[in-house]
C-alpha cells in the first residue's frame, strides 16, 4: 500500500548513541513527528484537536530496525493512517534514506482517543474521519 | 512464565512530557538498562561481551502502554530471555509499579548477535547460552 | 567549599553519543536529579513543594566538561545551595567518576521562585530556607 | 553584534516536559543544531571537519532562559562565532519565537581543537579560520 504524506529530516548529532548510529528509542521520536506533520498536512493540527478536548493516548508502538541511521543522514518519513475503530486507531511508518531510498525501520503506534480532561475512551471525531479517509482514498473504518 | 531478575528505577523529570506522563519513547531506554543490568546480575557486563569482540543489534523493539508512569514514581523493572536462536535472541519486560504492583508497561525486543567489528551476524556465544539458560532454569535455545 | 550531599548515577547507553562519550546535554538531567534527591534527602521532595503552591524556574545552567563520561561508568554527584535570596537560587554540583574520584564536570544553576499558578515570581517558602541553611550549616541568605 | 546566520526549528512533542516547557537540556541539542547548520552553510560540513582529522570537544556550555518555548513553537536559532584562539573557540547562540521575535534563550559554548585519534588538542585549522572570518566580516582571533 502506497502513502500519500511524506516528509525529510536529517539526523541530528545529539540522536547518535555509543554505537554510532540513532539509538533505538529515537525512531519512536521520529514516528511521532510524523503523525504531528500529518495532522498539520491535513489542516488539522494536534494542538486544534487538543483545543477542541481530545487527547491522543499511545497503547502499542512496534520498530523494526532494518538499515541503521547515522550522523547527519538526510532521511523520509512516510506515515499513513491505517485503519480508525470507535474509539482507536492505527499510524504506519516507513523511513528510508532520501537520497539512496534503502530502508531505515517500518513499524506501526496504535492510539486511543480520549477526552482531554477525563482521560475516558471516546469516539474519534466524526468529521476527522472523513477528512482522513478523504486524504487516504480508501475506506479506513473498521468495526470495534 | 515468571520472571528471575528484576529491579527498581525511578522516574527522572526530564523523561516526562507535555502530557505530563513519561514519553512513549523512554520505555525503551528502561528496557536497555534492563538488558544490561540482567547481564551484570548474571556476571557478563555488557562491556566484556563487546571486548569479546561481539555486540547486540537491534532488529526488533514493541511497547504495550498500560498505565502512564509519572515523575517520581518508583518503578520495577522485569527483565528475561524468552529464546535464544543462532544468532538472535529475545528479551522480555514488564513494567510495573513498585509498590503498588500494577502494570505500566509489557514489551519485547529482538536482537543479533554480530561481530563487533564486521557487524556481520555472527553465533551466540555458547558458554553465555548456557549461562542464560541455567539462571533462567528452562531451555531457551529454538531452531533457527 | 565542601559538600555535605551526593549520590551515585550510572551512565545510561541512552545517553552516549557517537563521539562514544555522555552527550553534552545529559550533564544537565544528572543536575537536575541532583536537584530531586537534594530536596528529597532534606525530607522535602519536589512534588510536595508543587502541592504547596510552588514551583521552579530554571534560569540559568552553566556546564564545565572536565573528563567525559563514558558509558557503564559509575559517577558520583555532589550538590549543594549555593545561595538563597528573596525569590531565586543557586545549586552548585561537582560531577566525578566514583571509584577513581577525578572530577568529570562542575556547574550550577539559578532557579527563580514562582507560583505554580499565576508562573509569577513568588519569596522563597522561610521554612524552607531555614531548612536548607540547617543542612548546609552556613548562611546562605544574600540581599536580592 | 549582529548575527549573520540563522535558520528555523519546531519544537518536537518529545522535546517537551511535566512543566509543559521545552526541558532545560534541549536548548543544548538546539546549540549543537545550530553549529552543524552554521559549518555546513559555510561550506564544511562537520563530518567533512572530522574526515580530515580534526574533532570538537566541548569545554563550556551556558544557557541564559528569557521565555519558555513550547510545543510546536516555531523558533528561529541565531549562530555566530564570538572568538578563535589558536586551539579553543567560542559560538555565541539566541534563539527566538520565529514569527513575534521575542527571545526565548541565549547561550554560548566553548570547544577545543582536538586531533580525532589522539584526542589531544591541536591548531584550529588555518583555512577554516579564515573561512569563519570572512563570513562574519569581523576580525576574530584572540591570543591564548
């Protein structure tokens, strides 16, 4: 499946580890600067649909480390929402090198919605659903 | 399955975030020093496996969220080995409150086995299985 | 001037860098949890001063590199208030690895008093002070 | 003194702590952005600087906090070098809301040459110096 929203960002010196390459947790530093990127793409940022007493809350993330990054590599992340439950809903992620297209490390974050102030499960807003399976092409919904 | 090794470890304010919860990316920092102080505690510090010649790579790393951790809150960290193959091997984590016991977090993650200076997968070093094996008193080792 | 506060920390793999040393900026979390253990040992942990109404602003770091840190390496900080006046103050910290004692990095920081609130500056709580004072045995009051 | 280099960064949600704030240390991974982006606008990017032998040890960093940035916050980061002794050097740092310009933090750090092998310090390279000069349309050599 292709993805529609993509973006670059270059490693930074401090992301680097004793290994010599972007230690593992970073990848998850990265994935969420995608879903905040894919928000603002759509004209929804996180913030707005913070301000409107929504909250995200991240139940599972998974990484597969294929190809490791290094100082100051220029890379692309590629995100997509891959599927919207009630009340739940799933981020897929590719990075890759921007120049020479080899992978970096796929993986996926899984994500409740919930009210901001109570922390409760809620529905996921109706009309953001639309506008993503809008941007998407395809029908994301799912039963739950 | 239970777990034989654990310790405790305390949420440091510059791990938490805006949602004032530590950030989804620090599990996995805990569950590197989970990885390296289960090898202290079974006498193979993590250095002398490198002086050997031999070093860990990361293929694979999965966090489930449970219950948000927050700073200042005393946390105990399980650590096992779920398998050992050729030249990977499987930790296992879960994340708890200390004194209250309830879960914060589960996770995995899967690595290889490679020579330190090639960084071409190489044969978990036998005398360190049986080491693991023993502590863990089970069979690890699956085919591969 | 001598201390009469410290503990031990263990560099993290996390906070390595591809220079193989204790990135720069990691020098300024092992301050702060100087900070959070200094309160705590004076029986005054830092959120108990959040539930008063307080909090801290942090308004000037200053970091001297003497020896980097390397990972794995034992260290031991020392911490003490240098200075209280009306509504800021002063920690100073004296990083050294444990066993062989050389001084790794020194540094303070200047922290404003507000109300965690209204983020207005506010005095410093008297009983506080006085507490503080007792610990480090010398005035510590300056005119502001 | 004005600055003739500068260039913009968001604040990233991971960047963000309990206090709803940037956390303290990132102003320091922001000043080292801001370094790799001045070398490589100067045409010497700094893998080039380390391929040819040469590393940066940190010896000073110091941080003056104005206004507290915040999640999503566009920030504009100005660099210059202040000064250039024969084996240390100093870069100056403001850093800036991007579209109203008040001034979020300010800071300076100062390094040492160092040969990359042996990590001895060494002459700050003749061409490089020359280099900075030029851009900054300023004497800056200082005896040591």
């Amino acid at each position: 499946m292709e993805y529609k929203f993509s973006f670059e960002l270059r490693v930074r010196f401090s992301e680097t580890d004793a290994q010599q390459i972007v230690h593992n947790s970073k990848y998850l530093t990265y994935f969420e600067i995608g879903r905040v990127e894919y928000l603002r793409h759509l004209g929804v940022p996180y913030q707005q649909f913070r301000d409107k007493g929504y909250d995200f809350v991240l139940v599972v993330s998974h990484v597969e480390y294929k190809s490791p990054a290094v100082f100051d590599q220029l890379l692309r992340l590629q995100v997509r929402v891959e599927w919207l439950k009630r009340s739940s809903f799933q981020f897929n992620y590719t990075l890759a090198d921007a120049t020479k297209d080899f992978i970096v490390a796929e993986g996926y974050t899984i994500h409740a919605t919930v009210d901001r102030t109570t922390l409760k499960p809620c529905h996921f807003p109706e009309d953001l659903c639309a506008l993503v399976e809008k941007f998407e092409e395809r029908p994301l919904r799912i039963n739950s």
